[in-house]
C-alpha cells in the first residue's frame, strides 16, 4: 500500500479505462480494509473501567461489578485485581478459563503487549484489558454476535480524482503532544509526529500527523455525508516527503462499528472547512 496513491495516479492518467482500473482497486481496498477490522469491533459488547479499589467480578449475574447479558455466560466468570505492577485475573471455581494458547487457567497475572493484555476465553467470551488515557479497561467480545451477521458494510462515495492531491510532509525533529479528543468523552494528549500541507482550490491547508504515514481529520460532511466523528487517512510520502494525499481512501474509526471502542479523534486543527466527498461513508441500512 506504500505507493497506492501514486498507483492511483497511474490508472487515473493512464490509458485503457483508466477510470474503471482505478475504482477496481478503490472498491477492493475497501472491501479488505472493511473484512480486516470488522469482526473485532463488531464482536464488542462491553467496555468496563476497572476500579483499582476493588476486585472487579464480572458474570451475567446482576451482584457483578460488570454485568454481561450474552446467552451462556455463566453467573460469575472471574474476578480482576489492580495490584501496583500487575493485574490478576482470578476464575470462579467451576469455570473453564483458556489463555491465547488455548491452555486452561484458573489463576493468571496478566501479562501486557504495548497497552493491552493477553485475551483470555470462555464458550463464546473472548476478553482483555486494555490501558488508555491513563485508565484501565475490561473488553469483552463475543466470537458468535449476530451483529457480525447483520452488519452490511459502509457506504462510500463514487471514486473521485477531484480528492487526489499533491502534498508535502514535514517531520518535527522531536514528536510534540496535542490534545485529542476521544470515544470516551474525555481529552487524551497524543503525540503529533509532523504535519502534511496541501492545497484545495487555491487555498493552503494543514493536517496534523499523529503516526509517521497516518492522520485523522473531519471536514464538512462530518456527521451529515460521512461519519460524525471524522475518519482517518493513510500517508505514503516519497524520501523527499512528497506525497498524493488520495480521500477516496479515507476510512472510519473503530468507533464506527461499535459503541464499546476508545478510539481517538481528530483533534480541532485537523477540520477541514470544505467537504471532501470521498471515501468512506456511513453504514449501510438497506
């Protein structure tokens, strides 16, 4: 995907239907990027903050801190304990509780890759903990969500070259902290790597770079075309930072399939003051 802008440049430009070459690709990008995210996020059925001060059960019974109403989910799955270093997971007596290698637990201090933890599973429960803006949660998915079924795919708009444009990026020599707003309600400082400066119909506009080849950003379609919360953008730029910035792959956040997510959103300098009609859209009803 590293060059897929300037591939799609190529087939716009080029001879032979160029037109119907590119929206091939366009359309198949979608499909896997759709295929690629889904099943995780549509499989979410809670997102719960565990309390430090307290051990955390969670089960379908209503004596649970964390309540779970997926069918054949036993009274009580377990307890998790916040010690200083470490997060225990503590199973019920009769409950048979398999870690990602598919081994049977019943006692586990959990251990972290990045900001989140090892899944464990149950029947039809798979879940992990996950550290983000400084809390700590319980995510539980469940592997057999009729959601998965239901769910038709988003919408997007008809390819458009109008949203293919010539950018630069600029790195910062050290990444700088900004403020993002998030899925939770809550402002999370995250770093901004550099920007990608570009130009609309003679006016000069900047986005902010929150990973070294990806931003996010919102503009005036935003919770009317396109989803409400803005939508995020892959950039490949060249060695000399040169970059075709293409919308018509802009894609949505994982917030977009499921309430339970805590993802980031574009943080106020990233709104665009015009519609980018193109890329991804809303779901699907019909």
């Amino acid at each position: 995907m590293k060059n897929i802008a300037l591939i799609s440049l190529t087939f716009i430009f080029s001879c032979g239907n160029p037109q119907n070459k590119y929206e091939l690709v366009y359309k198949h990008q979608h499909k896997v990027e759709s295929e690629r995210t889904s099943d995780l996020y549509l499989q979410l059925v809670g997102l719960f903050e565990l309390d430090p001060t307290s051990l955390n059960s969670f089960g379908s019974s209503q004596t649970n801190d964390f309540v779970i109403t997926v069918p054949g989910t036993p009274e009580k799955i377990g307890t998790l304990e916040l010690k200083t270093d470490s997060i225990i997971f503590d199973s019920a007596n009769t409950i048979d509780i398999n870690n990602s290698q598919g081994t049977r637990v019943n006692k586990i201090n959990l251990s972290f890759r990045r900001n989140r933890s090892e899944n464990l599973s149950h029947g039809r429960l798979s879940w992990f903990i996950e550290k983000f803006g400084g809390k700590i949660y319980l995510r539980v998915r469940d592997l057999e969500s009729d959601r998965v079924k239901t769910f038709k795919g988003f919408k997007y708009f008809e390819l458009n070259p109008e949203f293919i444009l010539k950018g630069k990026v600029t790195y910062w020599d050290e990444p700088e902290l900004t403020t993002f707003p998030t899925a939770l309600n809550m402002d999370q400082d995250n770093n901004v790597v550099g920007k990608v400066s570009f130009t609309f119909k003679g006016q000069e506009y900047e986005l902010l770079m929150d990973s070294k080849y990806g931003t996010k950003f919102a503009d005036e379609t935003s919770g009317d075309e396109t989803y409400g919360a803005g939508r995020y953008m892959r950039v490949w730029p060249d060695e000399d930072g040169v970059v075709f910035l293409d919308f018509n792959y802009a894609y949505n956040p994982p917030c977009s399939f499921s309430e339970f997510t805590t993802c980031i959103f574009p943080p106020k300098e990233n709104h665009l003051p015009f519609k980018v009609l193109a890329g991804e859209m809303g779901e699907e009803k019909n």
